[in-house]
C-alpha cells in the first residue's frame, strides 16, 4: 500500500469515527430532552388544583390553564350530552354552566355504550385536567398517561373502577357523537356561550358518577421544545460538516493537493541561486584582507 493510500486511510478512519460519535451525541441528547420533557409535563398535570377563576380574571385568560389541574364550580345545563370518541370507550362530554354564564365542556367520564348516568341537578365542584380543543384528527382512546387526580399510568386496569349505574340516564344511541372533543364543533350543537376549553375530571369522581376513568395523554409541547431539539440537530450538523471534511482530505491526500500538498522547508531547495554582484564581492574581499 503506497503512503497516499495509507494517508486516505486513516483519515477515513479518524473521520468515520468523529462522524459517529457526533451521531450518537445527537441522538442521545434528542431522547434526554425528549425524557425531560415528557416529566415536565407530567409533573405539570399532575400538581395541585388551582382555581380556574383565577385564571379566567387574570391577563391570559383560561389559556394559561391549559395542561394544569383546576378546580371549577358551577351548574350542569340542559344541553345534551355528547358522545366523543372513534370507538370504545367513548368520552361523556356535559356542559357546565360556571359563574360568568358561559359553559365549560366536563369530561365526566368514559363508557362502553351503555346507559350514561345522569348529571347532577344541584351545584357541584370539580377537580380535573383543562385542556384546549383536540386536534382534528381522530384518534383512539389512550392507553397511557396521566389519569387526573391518580398521576401517570400505563396500565388502565389500575383505575378505580366504576360504581353502580344510576337509574335514569340516557341511552348512547340518544345522544350525538363526534369523533373527538373538538370545541369548534361542539359550539354547533350547543347554542350557549362556551369557554375555550374543555375540563377531564378526576378519575375517583368519574368512577363514583358510574363512569370509567378518562387518561389524558402527555402533550409533547414542553417549554423550550424548539431549543432543546436544536441543541440536538447542532451534533448531526457538525456531523455532516465531519464527514465533508473527510471526503475532502482524502480527495487532497491521494492526488498531493490541496492541504494535503507536499510540504518543503525554506532553504533547501536546489535550483539555480542569483549570482553575486560585483559590488558585494569586492566587499567581501576587503573583508577578507
């Protein structure tokens, strides 16, 4: 193997090798924000009850409860329940009339098609998850998340389980289903004034209500998200910005150009030298007498 060639090779070993590593830093750093910011969120739907008023007299209104464990009071309304949800088990989505006039969808629970007990006619306080409208694709029911009130499960058997059905309530095949708890479409079918957003109650009041516990899945939508995945995308730049340098050098190394070009001391080259003039010689033979 001629020493170019031995040259190309090593520089593709070294390049290969900081390209990899520089790889795995991204990848790794990518799923290190990615945990950390799945336990923000978590430890976010999981905090203490705030009162939803405060949010709702503040300057930021009740987007600044998105995501947060609230508590409300107030009146379930006449309007009819609604049904959310592709498949079993299907959300029950009531309407609750809070101090301000306006409604707030309550999911109270989750079923399997059977009869949905009745709302409450007397004034009540819930504690649950606020969360704004669902995307507009529909999806199945969660498996996995946070349960509100009970913490982050990934096993649904674990929940409390319902009470006995009260006697009275409506049949599903009564009541108008929608694909997910969109509000926008919500706010045709009921025709009163509604909040931008929708509450899922604890699962201990869902399953005493008769219901079964709803799951709220983790948004991926941490603070910071867009910087922490720059902070990853940076590794695989420098990555490619790796292996462009390698395939440069090995170019330069097997054609002896570029930086790869042969280098060669001041002084020691052997081509012709410019004679001395007249004028220093006779100097120097002064010099020399």
């Amino acid at each position: 193997m001629s020493s170019r060639s031995r040259t190309q090779a090593l520089i593709w070993s070294i390049g290969l090798t900081v390209t990899l590593v520089m790889v795995a830093l991204g990848l790794w750093q990518a799923n290190a924000f990615q945990a950390s910011g799945r336990d923000a969120m978590v430890t976010r739907l999981t905090g203490e009850p705030e009162p939803l008023q405060d949010h709702l007299d503040g300057e930021k209104g009740i987007q600044s409860a998105y995501g947060l464990p609230v508590e409300v009071t107030g009146e379930y309304t006449d309007e009819p329940d609604l049904l959310a949800g592709i498949g079993e088990p299907y959300r029950v989505v009531s309407a609750l009339e809070l101090a301000d006039g306006q409604i707030l969808p309550v999911v109270r629970g989750a079923t399997q098609l059977e009869p949905i007990p009745p709302v409450p006619g007397e004034e009540v306080t819930l504690t649950g998850i606020l969360l704004p409208t669902d995307p507009d694709e529909p999806a199945p029911a969660p498996t996995a998340g946070v349960a509100p009130g009970v913490g982050y499960t990934e096993d649904p058997s674990s929940l409390p389980t319902p009470g006995p059905h009260v006697q009275g309530g409506a049949n599903p095949e009564d009541l108008t289903m929608i694909d997910n708890v969109r509000l926008p479409e919500m706010a045709q079918i009921w025709t009163r004034p509604m909040h931008a957003g929708y509450l899922t109650v604890d699962a201990s009041l869902a399953a005493k209500n008769g219901l079964n516990p709803v799951i709220v899945p983790v948004p991926d939508t941490a603070e910071g998200q867009a910087r922490n995945q720059g902070y990853a995308l940076q590794w695989w730049v420098f990555a490619i910005v790796a292996m462009a340098a390698t395939v440069k050098l090995s170019h330069d190394a097997g054609r002896g150009t570029g930086f790869m070009a042969p280098r060669t001391n001041a002084g020691t080259d052997n081509g012709p030298t410019e004679p001395k003039s007249s004028r220093t010689t006779e100097m120097e033979d002064q010099h020399d007498d």
